[in-house]
C-alpha cells in the first residue's frame, strides 16, 4: 500500500512525499525479504531522484533494482533499471 501512494504522490507531482513513501515500503520490503517489493520501490526511487538531479542517491538505486530484476527474471524492468544506471553515469 506504501508504494502505492508513492505512485500516487508521483502522479500528482509531489516527488518529496511520493519518496517519503517509498522510502517506508523499500525498507519493509526489507526488513520481509521481498525481493520483488525492494526492486520495484529502489527504482521507483530511483527515477524520482534521478529526475531531481540527485545522481549519488539515485545510481546505488538504480543498480540494486538491475540486479535483483535480472536475479529474479524481469528482463523487461532489468533492462530498464540497467538503461538508467547507464544515464546516470554508472
């Protein structure tokens, strides 16, 4: 439900409260071991900060969701994820 709102947030345009939002879900998603939940909330985050010119919080980011879209077969989102660490200098 927290990435959810972090969708909604970034939607409307409010990237501050859209990261807030991420930021929670990225470490339950953690703290329970999914995997799909801390790919998808790290490059959620990463394009909003990326977007924002903030490369030293996006990259590490973005290069976490490559790597965990590749281990768990998303080639699609790993390619993605893998375009932005490319963007952002990585």
């Amino acid at each position: 439900a927290l990435g959810s709102l972090g969708n909604a947030y970034r939607q409307l345009g409010d990237a501050r409260r859209a990261i807030g939002y991420y930021e929670q879900a990225l470490a339950i998603s953690r703290e329970i071991g999914d995997l799909n939940g801390v790919a998808y909330n790290s490059f959620n985050m990463a394009l909003l900060y990326s977007q924002q010119g903030d490369q030293t919080r996006a990259l590490p980011l973005a290069q976490e969701a490559a790597r965990l879209f590749s281990q768990m077969g998303h080639a699609e989102y790993a390619q993605r994820a893998r375009q932005l660490v490319v963007q952002l200098g990585g």
